[in-house]
C-alpha cells in the first residue's frame, strides 16, 4: 500500500502550518522523525487520532490514502467534507 504523501501536504501547507520538513512535522505530532518515514514510506500508518490531526491540519483525504480515482477540485473538496464529517462523528462517539 501507498504511503502518506508528506511531501505535498507540506507543499501546500507547510508555509501556513510552519512546518517546512517531516523532522518539523514529527515535533508538532509528538512522534519521531523515523515515525513519518515509515507512513511515507508505507510501513505503518498514523492512529486514527493521528489521522484526525493531520486532517485538522489540512491534509487531505488524497494526501492520507492515496488517489482512488480521477477527480475534479469541487468533487475532491465534497469528498473531504464527507470524510471529515464522518471522522468528527466518530471521534465525538469516541469520546463519550
């Protein structure tokens, strides 16, 4: 399976985010440096709380779990929305 793309989260968000590299990414997550080299390189894979931070952060539904099919930008933002939502509802079951 295809790994987290860190690289163009941090091309698009990074600037926004300061975080200009995976070593800057782990420090925000609280992981380690080799932790992010094992999701982009697709050896393991972020918690789901993980997961939901990375989305809280801006990355997106392509960005986490690769491109499952061609898609336009406003199918793409419906999508995110979608699993956004979903997540939300999930996490706030979760924690009850």
């Amino acid at each position: 399976m295809k790994g987290l793309n860190i690289k163009e989260f941090l091309a698009r968000e990074g600037v926004r985010l300061v975080i200009r590299t995976q070593e800057d990414l782990a420090a925000r997550l609280g992981v380690s440096d080799q932790t992010i080299s094992n999701w982009v390189k697709g050896k393991t894979f972020p918690t789901h709380q993980m997961e939901w931070q990375l989305y809280e952060m801006g990355m997106t539904t392509e960005e986490m779990f690769g491109k499952a099919y061609p898609s336009t930008t406003k199918v793409e933002g419906q999508m995110d929305r979608m699993v956004k939502a979903s997540l939300m509802r999930l996490m706030e079951n979760l924690n009850r």
